[in-house]
C-alpha cells in the first residue's frame, strides 16, 4: 500500500502556485528551473558552502568581472584603479595588500565567511601560494606563456571559466569580443597605411615597446594594423627600449602612448632635442589607462580606446 504523504495548507496552496506558473513554460525552461531549484536544495541541504574567488593577479580579477564572477578579494586596489581601471572592482572587495605578499590576517577574514574561499592566480604570484594554501586552495593560471600570445590569452580566460564554472559566459564573451571588432574594423580602415609604435613610458629615457606577439599587439593584426617594432621581445610580449631608438623605426610609424606615465614626461620631452626631431612625436596617439597584460576585457577596451582615438583624437600629455 502506497503511503500518503499530506502537506500543511499553505505548502498545498504555495505548490499550486508553483504548477500554475510551470504550466506557463516550456518543457525545457520547466526542467532547467526545476533542476537549479533541486540542485540548491540539495547543497543547503548537505551544508555545502557557495563558492567565492580571489586573486592577486588583476587580470585573472578582470576575467571573473567578465565573467559576471566578481572576486571578493584581490590584490593592491588602489593599483589596480590606476593600472587598470575598467572593469571597476565592486566597492565591497577586499584589499588583500602587495601583490607578492599578500596579507594573511585579510585572508583569515575571508576564510571565516560563509562561503568556499578559492584562489585563482597567475604563475607570476606562485611565490605567494606557500602564504595563500593555509586558507584556501590555489589554482594556477597562465596567461603568458611561450607560443601565440593570443591564444595563450583565450586558454587561461577559457580555463578561468571552468574553475568558476562560466564557461557560457566565456563564449558569450568571446562572441561579444569578435562582435566589437568586426564594428571596428571598417572604422579604422582608413588608417591602415600606417604601422603603429605601441609604447608605455617607464621614466623620461625608457619605454615599453610591444611586439606583434602581445596581446595589444595580436588586437593590432586582427583590426588589420602592422607593427612598426620588429626587434626582440620578452615573455610578456614587449621589450625595454630607449627613447633613441624610436628614431630606427619606420618614418611613418605612428607613436601610440599608453598611460599611465611619470608626470614628468611630457615636459621632460619638450626639451629632448631627439624627440623633437621624430617624425612620429609630431601626432603621438595618447590613450588612457588600460591594462597591457590583461586579458579580454582589456583587449576589447584597448580596441575601442584605440579607434576612439584614431577617429576623435587622443589625450594630451
């Protein structure tokens, strides 16, 4: 004999409710919603935790942005703000201090929430994980490694996914990065002619130079762009010149500045006899902070920022 099971008046009328609104759906928006509802009843149910990210690496933080997994604690916020800026960390992450040596009383106020506290960093901040493994697990991540600098970029962001189980939105976020630049391409087509000097100033003598095999420099082929820097690079993709050896490269090249930079640069070059012999220093192309060892979200603003300023002009020293 089956045994019956009767529920109390209101649980009666609040399931009728539900079966209303079930019989609205279709078949498989039904199953999809009652297998979410199930699966958070089961892990209330057996007292498993939510899981949260942190990270000291601020490009593994703008990928779980992106990702719509905001972290809940990352590494020197302050640096962050001004390196990276946008996508804009939420007003309640933590602040876990230097990047190197994060603090291990901050980490203990994490560990102690009501959550599953999981670090996602880079290979650069592996240092830290011997401070990190106490409170929580590590997982690394590499963004820069030998080979295509672009695809290096799509693996790590593709394996952030996974460990934050977005791996929807990570497709949903490469569509919307290939989407973007099929509307920059045609806009920018005029000023293919020419090859772009992609910099960012180190102090009044020294700068950054990224290669064609960078992240901002693979956004450059794909718009259809030609790099001016031929010379060697380093694992991250650029190499550290001096400003004399601008005056090698093509003529034509066309300087794009990257902030931020000393304060000091532009007055610094006003009274630099080389610079003032340049070519290129006559419409150097200055563009606001982003990030140059991101990954997609800074790939995707570096783009706009970069036809933005093609097409209305840049910033001022």
């Amino acid at each position: 004999m089956k045994q019956l099971i009767f529920l109390p008046r209101n649980t009666q009328k609040n399931t009728e409710s539900i079966c209303c609104i079930f019989r609205e759906l279709p078949y498989f928006s039904v199953v999809k919603t009652l297998a979410v509802i199930f699966g958070l009843f089961f892990a209330m149910s057996c007292g498993v935790k939510a899981k949260s990210f942190a990270t000291l690496d601020w490009t593994v933080a703008e990928t779980l942005i992106a990702l719509g997994k905001k972290p809940v604690a990352v590494g020197d916020i302050k640096s962050y703000q001004q390196w990276v800026g946008d996508p804009a960390l939420p007003n309640d992450t933590l602040d876990l201090g230097v990047r190197m040596h994060p603090n291990p009383k901050l980490i203990l106020t994490l560990k102690q929430g009501d959550h599953d506290l999981h670090f996602i960093n880079s290979s650069f901040y592996a240092q830290a994980t011997v401070t990190l493994e106490p409170f929580s697990s590590v997982t690394l991540v590499d963004f820069y490694t030998e080979g295509d600098a672009w695809q290096n970029i799509v693996n790590a962001s593709r394996k952030v996914a996974f460990i934050a189980d977005k791996q929807v939105e990570f497709e949903a976020l490469m569509t919307s990065y290939w989407q973007k630049m099929g509307e920059i391409r045609p806009l920018v087509q005029p000023y293919l002619e020419r090859p772009i000097a992609l910099v960012q100033f180190i102090d009044t003598r020294h700068l950054r130079i990224y290669a064609a095999n960078s992240p901002f420099g693979a956004v450059l082929s794909q718009l259809g762009f030609h790099n001016a820097w031929g010379g060697s690079q380093n694992a991250w993709g650029f190499e550290t010149i001096d400003v004399t050896q601008l005056a090698k490269l093509a003529p034509n090249s066309r300087l794009v500045v990257v902030k931020p930079y000393p304060a000091n640069i532009g007055s610094a070059l006003r009274y630099n006899t080389l610079w003032q012999h340049l070519a290129m220093a006559k419409d150097p192309l200055i563009l606001p902070a982003v990030w140059t060892f991101g990954g997609i979200p800074s790939a995707q603003r570096f783009a706009e920022m970069f036809a933005n300023g093609l097409l209305h002009g840049g910033e001022q020293w």
